[in-house]
C-alpha cells in the first residue's frame, strides 16, 4: 500500500498506474515496486533511513506464495480505491496507513507499546487549539507520533492560515520502527517537505532524540553522497 502511496505521486493519471499494476505479474510488481522507489528515493535520499522496515519485501529472496500475497494485497487495496485518496488532494485529509497499522497489531502489541490511533478529527481539534502563530521554519514535534496523525492535522492549520507545511520542521519520534517508517511515507503524501526528522526508539532512555535524530540523518546523507561521487568517478573512469 505504502508503493502504490509513492506511485500515484509520480504520475499525472493514477488510473495508467493501477492499470501497470493490475496487469503485472506477481513477480512483475516487484520489480515495478522497485524503479517506484527508486525513483521516490533519488528525490527524497533521506527517505530509506525511515522507510526501510515498510521495504524489506523488496529485496529479500521471496519465494512463490509470498509473491502471490503481496500481488493480491496490492490489487485488493486497487480495488478498493486507494488511489482515489492517495493519489488526489483527498490525501491531505486521511491517514490511510494508520488505521492498517492498527488493524495488523495485535491487541496485546498495542497494549505492550501503549498504541492507540487518533481518529483524524480529534487530531485536528487538539492540534487547532495547540498551535498559536506561525512563521516559516517552525517546528513541529511528537514524541509519540506513531504514523503522523497530529502531523497531518498541524499540516491542514498550516496551509488554512495560508502557509506551506514544506517550509517548516516535522520532528517525530515512536518505539514502533513500523509506524515511523509510515509516519515517513505519509511525509510525502501530507507535503511535510524535506526537512522531516524522525527517531525510531524510546524518548526516555534518549532524551535528546531529536538531536540524534538530526545527526543521524546528517550522517546518512553525507553517506549517500559519498556512495554518489564513486559510482560518477567509477563511471568516468571507465569511459577512460
């Protein structure tokens, strides 16, 4: 659900996207599902630090059956008219990966992380009253943000009050690396913008997380950079 989210972004016409996907193989969609993300990861390269725990499927060794779940998932969420939200302005106003997060945790899961989804309108509320003036570059913070349900809310009073969510700062943080790595793809689909800092972990064993949150993707993107320059000098050398 999360790539058919990052492919109806790509495209001008969603109904061409669910038509690739519909007609691919199993095997097929993989494949598709990795230029999507290949595509989605070269414009935003600090993605893969947060989003990795949604992508496994991608490159692990998938046999045959699991092959067959993953298309059926896919052509189900299709059905069911995903892209009617993610892929039009509608995306603004849902979550749709929370509430599938909670429908997959078991009760006793939720319990143990101390879970519980937001419903969107309580969000909005909570986040009208909290939020007073606004100015470019503002930061936003949750330090229990599980797939950025009160992002998406300060996100809708920050465009009400005639602002772009892309020039402030989202700072997120959960102990639920599956509900960051959504928080990270709903970042997309809300235009949080580029400057999203997101912590997979306890806030209280790391008080200062959002600092650890901002080196360590610091460090990621200066890592990326580093891989980028030798693949271009390994590619003049050969043209040598």
């Amino acid at each position: 659900m999360a790539t058919i989210a990052a492919a109806g972004l790509l495209v001008d016409r969603a109904d061409g996207v669910a038509v690739g996907i519909r007609l691919a193989t199993p095997a097929g969609f993989v494949d598709i599902a990795r230029r999507i993300w290949a595509v989605t990861v070269a414009r935003r390269p600090d993605l893969p630090l947060s989003v990795y725990p949604l992508l496994g499927w991608l490159f692990a060794d998938v046999d045959e059956p699991l092959l067959q779940r993953i298309k059926r998932t896919a052509d189900a969420a299709l059905r069911a008219g995903q892209l009617d939200l993610t892929a039009t302005e509608r995306r603004f106003d849902c979550d749709l990966l929370g509430p599938v997060l909670g429908a997959l945790r078991s009760r006793t899961a939720a319990k143990v992380n101390a879970q519980m989804y937001t419903p969107g309108d309580i969000a909005c509320a909570l986040t009208a009253v909290a939020i007073g003036d606004l100015e470019p570059g503002q930061a936003f913070s949750d330090v229990t943000v599980g797939t950025g349900g009160l992002f998406r809310a300060a996100a809708q009073v920050v465009r009400s009050r005639g602002f772009d969510p892309a020039d402030m700062q989202w700072f997120g943080a959960d102990v639920d690396e599956l509900a960051i790595a959504a928080t990270a793809v709903n970042s997309l689909l809300w235009g949080l913008g580029p400057q999203v800092f997101l912590f997979a972990g306890d806030v209280l064993v790391h008080p200062q997380w959002a600092d650890e949150a901002c080196r360590r993707r610091a460090q990621f993107l200066g890592e990326v950079g580093s891989l980028e320059d030798q693949i271009k000098l390994l590619g003049f050398l050969k043209n040598l």
